[in-house]
DNA sequence: GCTTTATTAGTTAGTATTAACTAACTTTGT
DNA sequence: ACAAAGTTAGTTAATACTAACTAATAAAGC
C-alpha cells in the first residue's frame, strides 16, 4: 500500500483543516490537535510537512483518478462521459468541500517549487483525460469537431472550475449539483456535434 | 486621489514580490527592503498589513475596470468586445505578469474573511461586466441567444482563467497571445449566432 | 519458555527563526 | 515651528522541527 493506516489519519484531518480554513490552517500544532496526540508524532509518520501536502496531492489525485477511468471505460458516447464527470464531481465536491481547497491548491504553493510542479503535473494529467475523452467523442461522432480537443478541453474544465471557485467563495451558498446541471446544459449545447 | 504617491509605490513593490514568489512572499520585511526603507516606515503609510493588500487588489480593481469600459464603449458588436477585452487581457498579463497573482488571488486569502469577500465581491463584479457585454451582443444578433448569457459568461471567463493559469504553472514558457488568439477563435465558435 | 534486544509510536520540553507590529526618538520639508 | 516621514531597537506570538526519553509490542537467541 502506498499508505500506513496512521499516515491516512494524518492525511484525513489535513485536508479537513484546510478545507476549513484554506492552507495556512495547516500547522504542524492544528494537525496534531486534530488528530490528538502531540506535534513531535507527526515527525514518526513523515519527514517533514512538504512531504505531508505531497501525500495530500497524490491521495487526491489517485482517487479521483479512479473514479475517472471508471466513467471512461463506459461504452457511452464521448458526450455522455463528459455529463457523467461533471456529474460526479460536482457531487463529489459538495459532500466533501474539504477536497476543492486540495484539488484547486494551484496558487498556494506558489512559494515551493517541488510542490507547485506536483500540481502542475496534475493539473496536465487531468487535461490529457479530457483530452482523449472529448477525442473519442469526435470520432464516435457526438462532439462537434470543427474546434480541437485541447481547446473543449480549456473550456470545459475553466468553466467547471470558475463554477466550483464561485460555489467556494459564496460560502457554498448555492447548490452546487443543481449549477452543474445548468452548466451542464449550456456545455452541451456548445459541445455536441 | 485615492491614494498618495507613497502609498502607490509600495503597492507597485507589493505588487512585485507577489508576482515573484506569491503572497507568501509580501512581508513586512521583504517590502521594506524593496522599496528601500525599514519595516516601521509601512505604518506610517497604512494602518496594517491587510490594509495593504485590500489596497492592492481595489488599485487593480479599478484599472483593469477602467480599460475594459473603455473597450465597451466602442460601438462595436458585442462578440467584436469579448475579442477585443481577450486581446487586452492577456497583453496586459503578458507584459506585466505580477498582475496574474493578484487578479487571481482567490484561494489566497482563504483564512481572511474581509479579503475574502473582497475578492469575491470583485469576481462578482467582473462576471457582471461580462454578462452585460454578452447580452448586448444577444440583442445585437452577434452572439447566439440559446444559451443563457450568464453561463456563456462562466464558460468565457472560465476558459480564460484556466488558460492564464496554465501559463503561470508552466512558468510563463509558451506565448500567451498567441494561446489567447487560438482560445479565442474557439470561443467565437462557440458564441457565434 | 523465557529473557534479551529492537522497533514502533508516542511523550515533554525545548530550539532557532520569522512574522507583524510598536514605542520612542530623529530628520526633513514647508 | 511643526507635522509628516523616517529610524532603531525592540516585543509578542507563532512556526516547523528536534532532542531525549518511555511504554508497549514484536523478534531473536538460547
């Protein structure tokens, strides 16, 4: 396993700090009180606390690459993949709102560069998926293919992402699965063939 | 004026170290130091640090606000605006890409309530301006009616967002205009009557 | 089986460093 | 003369991290 039983505890309260109070919230003191037992504890599960905000990153990054790769294996068409995503993110992102603070962390490594090429590279790979989702949508015929699939892809996930930045900074003060829908719609009007 | 000459040069030093390294890098210290006196002259000039920031992103507030009024008030189509107003952005991002960290400083002050909702009062702000320029173009027949022009407005100012930060997390190494013109002819697909 | 030896996971009590900010004093410009 | 703008020298609080130690459990040797 890529992770200790004690490391996924570590790693459960982090991102529930952060998804209260952002990144700064993240102390060595707020995690050991978290989780309770003493900040000197954290030091036998992990080197440092970069290397804690890299596990964050991967853990996040691999489950919902899971999940992804699930909807994708569908024999649906490239349309209905893209609807089934917004669909489970949205949902995933208003039951856990924890997890957006980590996927869309973008701006708050700015100052470490390991940790700001970590997301880069996560931010590409999920791009690519896009990518060769919405290409398989060309060539099964429901997306339209006078646009190139780099740019479906720019606006699909930047106005997914402005739609759930939004839902964050409102203090989640709409429904986020009902906004999807609404984008959603729009989307699809713009996509299909 | 709303702000006095001293004042203006230690925004456009803060403005500096953020575009440099992000707002982990606008300290007290850094900021004196790059303008070139001690750490106690900034509170002869600003009240606190926050004080600082919110005076940042209103001076940018109100200069981005400016040029892109002056760009609606062209008589030109609404669809020829969104190009024009993508054209200046992504100059104006370009030439002075400090200016990146600020405008898109969301997730940054996560932990500040007021610096909080002065951010998303501006992205509120601007999502207005758009949705504006698009209606005018609904009703001029240059940009199409079926879908609704505030999700037309999320896709235009998602997809510009992503691009930008793109560019950011890659270290500015492709050219933005030109990724903007190649955004751009997709997007005037997409809202085209 | 039972003692010795390691390991794991925790503790307390610190460290050095850095942050924002302030009080008291001095210089400068009009 | 005096207000504005600067300085020096600090304060307080927080941060990531470490040293030294311990109880409990597991492994090894005879």
């Amino acid at each position: 396993m890529k992770f200790t039983n004690r490391q996924l505890d570590i790693i459960q309260a982090a991102t529930k700090l952060i998804g209260e109070k952002g990144i700064q919230n993240l102390t060595t003191k707020n995690l050991a009180a978290e989780i309770g037992f003493s900040e000197a504890a954290l030091y036998r599960h992990f080197k440092n606390k970069n290397v804690i905000i890299s596990s964050i990153l991967e853990y996040y990054k691999d489950e919902i690459k899971d999940v992804m790769f699930g909807i994708i294996q569908d024999s649906t068409t490239g349309i209905l993949k893209l609807e089934k995503i917004i669909e489970f993110l949205f949902n995933r992102f208003s039951s856990n709102p924890a997890i957006i603070m980590i996927v869309f962390a973008e701006t708050s490594f700015q100052n470490d560069i390991q940790l700001s090429e970590q997301v880069h590279s996560i931010l590409k790979q999920k791009k690519m998926v896009f990518e060769q989702v919405i290409l398989k949508g060309q060539n099964d015929g429901s997306i339209r293919m006078d646009i190139q699939k780099e740019q479906l892809a720019t606006i699909f996930m930047g106005s997914l992402r402005l739609t759930v930045l939004r839902w964050r900074l409102s203090n989640m003060n709409f429904d986020l699965n009902k906004e999807g829908d609404i984008l959603w719609s729009a989307l699809a009007k713009v996509f299909i063939k």
